[in-house]
C-alpha cells in the first residue's frame, strides 16, 4: 500500500446516445457513482429548474441532486436528457400544475359541448 504517484483519478464519462431519441447525452458519474445522462451544453439558472431535478456538478467531476431551496440566484445546473427528450414523456415536474392542466382540459371539454336550447319545445 504505497502512496499514489499519480493525482487522485477523475471519472471519465464521455457521450452516450439516447436509446429513445438517438442523439447524444452527457454520460456522468453520480456521488453514488451510478451513472446519469445529462443534456450537453445546458446548463440553465438553478432557480429555474424543479429542485428535484437540478443536477450540481461537484469538484471531481461527479454529479448530485440538489435539493436546497431556494438557491443561490447565480448557481447552475445540469438536467436530465429525459427531460428534454422528444421521444420520452415528460415527468410531472409539479403535481399542482398537472392536476390544473387536467382542470382546464376538463373545461374546454365542456365548452364544446352544445349549448341547451334558448326554449325548451313544448311536450306536453
């Protein structure tokens, strides 16, 4: 058990292509050291993004969730490629807002639906 010669190593990644769409993805070691395929060259305002899928590149090249709320207003991000992929539906990045949607799509539903007549015809 020697001392390393050399630096400590960095995770090498590199690009992957997207089983789904095809087109390339940032291939990237979590803290965990899974791996996780993130959009190339994106990297949005942290604040902008739902918490649960900000991705915060550490030191070592490795990536975490990050969770904190709010953030630094400068902080940036990585997301996921599923999240941007055309060929993957889109994750319910906040509940209240899908429930809404349904709402509204419930209520041009019924405007569609015709209108009651202006008088009802005689049946009796």
């Amino acid at each position: 058990m020697g001392a390393l010669e050399e630096g400590p190593r960095r995770l090498e990644g590199g690009q992957s292509l997207c089983l789904y769409c095809g087109l390339p993805a940032d291939r990237v070691a979590t803290l965990e050291y899974d791996w996780v395929l993130l959009e190339p060259d994106m990297e949005p305002l942290a604040h902008t993004v739902p918490a649960e899928y900000r991705w915060i590149v550490l030191s070592d090249g490795r990536v975490t969730v990050y969770g904190v709320c709010p953030p630094d207003p400068f902080q940036r991000c990585r997301i996921e490629h599923r999240i941007a992929c055309s060929a993957q539906p889109l994750p319910d990045l906040w509940p209240w807002l899908t429930s809404l949607r349904g709402e509204n799509e419930r209520r041009v539903g019924r405007q569609s639906e015709p209108e009651p007549p202006e008088t009802w015809p005689e049946v009796g």
